[in-house]
C-alpha cells in the first residue's frame, strides 16, 4: 500500500574554500514531503432539479506533486458538450479547483458524479447524486463486467430521473427470456438498485442481466415511465499454482529445475519467474551449455500452462526467493520458494571418510559424507 505521505531526504554538499593547504566544504540536508491529495473543498448533496435549471459542482485539493482533478458520471468519464464544460485552475496558496458547469439541464444529466484527485502518490474520492425531475431511464453501461469467481461482484443500475418507484433486476434464461432475482441466497438486489452476487460461478452466473426502472404514478412527466438497462457478466476463473520447492541440501556445482505449474485458470496466461522480485534473466545463447560445466539458466514453456527454470551448475550466487507469477485478465498469482546453496568450506580426510563442512549466504551447515555410499548426514547448523 502506497503511504498517503512520506519524506524524501537528500544531502547537497558544496565546497566554500580551498588552498594547497586545506579545502572546507558545508553541507546541509534537505527534506521533501510528498504528500496525497487532500480535498478543501467538495460540492454538497442537491435537492432535486427541475429542467432547464443550471448546475454547478466544484471540488478543490491539494497535495505535492498538485493532483489532477478528474470526474465521472455513473462510473463514465464527463465530457464536454454545448451545454456542459469543464474547467480547472490553480489559486496562489497552491490549491487545484476544478469545476463541472451545465446550464439548461436536462433528466438524462442526472447521475452519480464523481471527483477524483489524483498526483501518484494516492487517489482521493467525493461523490454525490444529482437528481433532475422527469422520466425514469437508465444509463447505457460503458462496458460489460468481468469478474473473479468465487469472489462478490457488485453491479448498481445507472438509474435516473425522479421520482422512482422501484429498481428490480433479472437474469436472462433462455432467447428474451428474463427471470426476476434474487433466485438463491447468493444474490441480493437493494432498493438503492445495487445487485450484490456472493461467490460468482462461472457455470450458472455467466449471463445477461437486466434492471427495470419503474417511476412512480403521478410523477412529473413520468406517469407510468419505465426503463432498462443490459450488462453481460463475464466469469474468470484466477490462476492457481501447483505449489514446488527447491531441492533440499543442494551443493554448488549441482543442478535445479523448478517447475511452476497452473493447475486451474483461464487461458490466455503469462508465466514469469521472479528471483528476489526481479525478473530471472536467461542465458544469452552460446554463453553457457551443460557439455562444458559452465554456469547456465534457463526458461523454458513447457505448454501454455507450465514453464521450468533450470539452472546448470549452480553457484552461491543463485541462492534467493524465487517466485513464480502466473497471470490471465482478471488476477495475478504467485508461489515462492527459498533456495539455498552450500558451499565448501573446509575438508578434512579422517579413517577414510571425508568430513566436508559447507556453509550457506546466511548460515553454517555441517554434513558428512561417506566415500563409499554417499550418505550424508547433518550434524550441525548454526547461523553466521
């Protein structure tokens, strides 16, 4: 998580003086605060308008870097037209204002408005809901959703004008075929026109749905009004990883391969090995082979589904965290494993065996081998 404010320290030195004798220099540290963006001022909840009204809405923050002040409506960005503009400006105190102005106004700019105040180090948000009298209608959705499965999906109905009597939402079964929700105690439909799925499901809730508006009776130009609104829900399963591990008790000069393996998630899928969280770099071809017992890595795809890392002749220097990082278009996963190479230390020849002590990067390992069978037995570790 990105801290909403941190300070950046930095040391400028400068020399005043010098001779062949003796230089003096001065230096002085200097701290930097870089802050999130901090609303000053956000527009306030309205009554309802009546058309041909004019609106105006303003929010103003500040932070360092200056935030960038967006806005939305129903989740769509605001665009400019002949009747709506947009405009922003900085104040002396260092304070970012930005407005939205919309003169005439009309049912269809009813909605959800959003300012967001952006400046990379954090986002900050305000909203409130305009409301125009007229005719109830919905919003065209900007795009259909995707979703996690077995995760909570939350989809609210871009409804406006008012009054509104009743929001309800269906799923489609079958050719125009619409079947009123909630169906099971996985779904819930708020009066507020939010459909909440619990545990989506790829097989049974990748459909259309629908929300029905309904105005009340004697409403303003929306006697007996009704409107609609389609988005399709898309179910994506995330990658899930075969968990692996490096071999145990593994010696410089010796060989890896670890394999990472997506065992559920749909394709497509990008596979990528990560050692202590930088991306593991290959070989360059020609630069090492096996024949010869030089050092070598490489990455191999094995299917669409599966990639090994192997590494030839291992050294010191590849002990780390290596991780394996699967992703498809709605999730990323990862599965990591320490890997820890021994190196000789000292060797002694004692009544025909040989004691070889190794050591790790970060402790000290002592195994006995026999000459005759190989075994090998641990007798000590302690760390450096």
């Amino acid at each position: 998580m990105i801290p909403n404010e941190f300070t950046l320290k930095y040391r400028v030195k400068q020399c005043i003086a010098s001779n062949e004798w003796e230089s003096s220099t001065a230096s002085a540290e200097v701290s930097l605060v870089w802050d999130g963006p901090h609303f000053t001022h956000t527009f306030p909840p309205l009554e309802p308008l009546s058309p041909g009204q004019s609106l105006s809405l303003k929010c103003s923050a500040t932070g360092l870097p200056l935030p960038q002040i967006v806005w939305t409506v129903d989740g769509q960005p605001v665009s400019d037209n002949w009747r709506l503009r947009i405009g922003d400006y900085v104040s002396s105190d260092g304070v970012v204002n930005s407005y939205v102005n919309i003169s005439n106004v009309r049912v269809e700019d009813g909605g959800l408005y959003k300012c967001l105040a952006l400046n990379g180090m954090n986002t900050a948000v305000h909203h409130n809901r305009v409301v125009v009298l007229g005719p109830v209608f919905v919003r065209p959705f900007a795009h259909n959703i995707t979703a996690v499965a077995g995760h909570a999906v939350r989809v609210d109905c871009p409804a406006n004008g008012h009054p509104i009597q009743s929001i309800q939402w269906f799923i489609g079964s079958g050719s125009n075929q619409w079947t009123k929700l909630p169906q099971n105690h996985r779904q819930r439909t708020l009066t507020n026109g939010t459909l909440i799925i619990e545990s989506i499901e790829s097989r049974t809730d990748e459909r259309w749905y629908r929300c029905v508006v309904n105005g009340s009776s004697g409403s303003s130009g929306g006697v007996g009004s009704t409107a609609h609104g389609n988005v399709y829900i898309e179910v994506l399963v995330a990658p899930v990883i075969n968990p692996f591990h490096a071999s145990p008790n593994l010696r410089e000069g010796m060989r890896q391969m670890l394999t990472c393996a997506v065992v559920d998630g749909d394709a497509p899928l990008s596979i990528q090995f990560l050692k202590d969280d930088v991306p593991v770099r290959p070989t360059p071809p020609g630069a090492g082979h096996n024949a010869d017992g030089r050092h070598e890595v490489k990455v191999t795809a094995n299917d669409v589904f599966s990639k090994s890392l192997f590494i030839s002749n291992v050294t010191a220097d590849d002990s780390g965290n290596y991780t394996c990082v699967a992703s498809n278009r709605v999730a990323n996963t990862s599965y990591s494993t320490d890997k820890r190479i021994m190196v000789a230390n000292v060797l002694l020849v004692f009544n025909n065996y040989k004691y070889i002590i190794y050591k790790y990067k970060d402790s000290l390992l002592g195994s006995l081998r026999n000459t005759h069978n190989n075994k090998i037995l641990i007798f000590d570790r302690q760390p450096l």
